[in-house]
C-alpha cells in the first residue's frame, strides 16, 4: 500500500476488473486512502480492445473506455455484501457436490442391480447397500462407493449453511 501512499490523493483511480471478489476488496483500501475508485466490468471495456489480449491491450482498452462519457461504473460491495455471496456461493457448491455424490451412488449400484428411490430421503437405504456385506456388490467395488457413502454420511439431513 506504500505504492498508493505517494500518489496524490485528488486523482481518480480506474480499474478493470474479473467477476472476483479481490478487486472489491483493494476497491475499498484504496478507497480508505482517499482516492476515488471506480470498478469498470469487463464486458464493459471488451468492445474497446483492439488486438490479442495483453496487459498493454487491456490498459489501452481501459483508457479508452474510462474516457466515455456514457461509461457506467460498478460500485465496490460491501464487506458484508461479500460475506452473504460467500455464504450463498458456498451453500450452493455444497448442495451440487452431495446431489453429485448420491447421484453417482444411486448410478453405480444400479450397475449392479440395486435400485434406489431418486431424492434426498433414500440416501440411507444406499448407504446401508454399500455397508451390507450380504449384498450383490463386488468385493472390488464395495471399498470405492465405500468412499462415497463415507462422505454423505456426515448429516444427510443438515443445511450447510446452517453452521454447527
């Protein structure tokens, strides 16, 4: 922050930036030092780059688009905006992942003739399948779907964004 430091703090600051959270967050550093800070969307200065995409490209596509006057800006979220899109995002890659798994649980056993109700409510009866020694799964697989039984047994049940 050093760099930021020296410079005058009547000049704006322009800058390009990808769907991330990190340029929300130097957004607002830079901003608590005084500057002015606009965020300029990609898909907002993209029209503007002229060849091959590079640094030198990307920074005079950028002083091209700053200088419009129609050019709409991005207002810096929020910390706490950026803590609920974590959560969100987070809850919903959870949710995919074990959709996945029961999914790829319910297909493998179904290879070897043990059908399963679809949904959520039958994961027990699959993992019971792959935990019952008795049952038609070849020694070679039982360890591997083992694995993914593992992994849904935490809490089937439990919202994980709900915390512990």
């Amino acid at each position: 922050m050093r760099c930021w430091g020296s410079l005058p703090a009547s000049r704006a600051v322009w800058w390009r930036w990808r769907p991330a959270p990190a340029p929300h967050y130097w957004a607002r550093e830079i901003a608590a030092l005084g500057y002015e800070v606009r965020l300029i969307p990609p898909a907002y200065v993209k029209p503007f780059v002229k060849r091959q995409k590079n640094d030198t490209a990307d920074a005079e596509a950028i002083c091209e688009a700053v200088q419009r006057p129609t050019m709409r800006f991005v207002t810096p979220k929020s910390a706490e905006a950026q803590d609920a899109a974590v959560v969100f995002r987070t809850r919903d890659l959870l949710v995919r992942l074990r959709t996945q798994l029961i999914n790829a649980l319910r297909g493998h056993l179904m290879e070897f003739g043990l059908i399963v109700r679809q949904g959520p409510g039958h994961v027990s009866k699959l993992i019971d399948l792959v935990a019952d020694p008795s049952s038609e799964l070849p020694a070679e697989a039982r360890p591997v779907l083992a694995v993914i039984a593992d992994s849904l047994q935490g809490d089937p049940g439990k919202d994980p964004a709900a915390g512990s």
